[in-house]
C-alpha cells in the first residue's frame, strides 16, 4: 500500500501533469533560477573596472552592449525552460514509479484473495 505522502502525491501528479508540462509555465516558473544564473555574469563583467582597468577597455571596445543583453536573455531562457523540464521529468519518473509499485501491489492483494 502507498504510504499517505505517496498517495497524495499520485493524485496531484494526475491532476497537474498536463498544466506542468507546458513550455510556457515552465519558462514563468523558472525565470528566477535563469535570473540567478545571469546576475554573477552581470557582476564579474561589472567588477572588472575595479579591478582591472584594461580588461574594461578591451571589453568596452570588442563587446556590443545589445549582444551581451541578448546572450543573457538567452541564459536566462535557457536555463529557466531546462531547469523546470528535469523537475517535470523528475516528478513524472516518481509518479510511474509509484503507479507501478500500486499496481504490483493490487496484484499481489488480487493473487492472495484468489488463493
């Protein structure tokens, strides 16, 4: 028998799996792990002037502005759609999983009352 957790997670993996499985909800839901992949780049390329005066005039010379904001855009995007697709395939992993186990179980039950 599924333990209560087990079970409840079934029913809620039922319920939402097709509303998860969307690329825009996942793309909504992880932007902010995109975000966090994309500020320390914005950061180190920031910090140089600090630190290093000719690497931000080499930088200033050969890198277009619109070109770093595109790149991080697509970081972002990348990331984000990519991180929430492995929890999606995580989740749908551990709900097969569980299917089976019940399955096997309601065989096993099925087997013992015929016996």
């Amino acid at each position: 028998m599924l333990s209560k957790k087990e079970a409840d997670f079934v029913e809620y993996w039922e319920k939402n799996r097709l509303l998860e499985k969307k690329w825009t909800r996942q793309w909504i839901i992880g932007l902010p792990v995109g975000l966090i992949f994309s500020i320390p780049i914005i950061l180190i390329l920031l910090s140089g002037k600090f630190w290093y005066n000719r690497a931000e005039a080499m930088a200033n010379a050969k890198l277009n502005p619109s070109t770093l904001l595109i790149s991080i855009g697509l970081i972002v995007c990348f990331v984000a759609i990519f991180y929430k697709k492995h929890q999606w395939d995580m989740k749908e992993q551990l709900y097969l999983e569980l299917k089976a186990k019940q399955k096997r179980q309601q065989g096993n039950q099925d087997a013992a009352s015929q016996g």
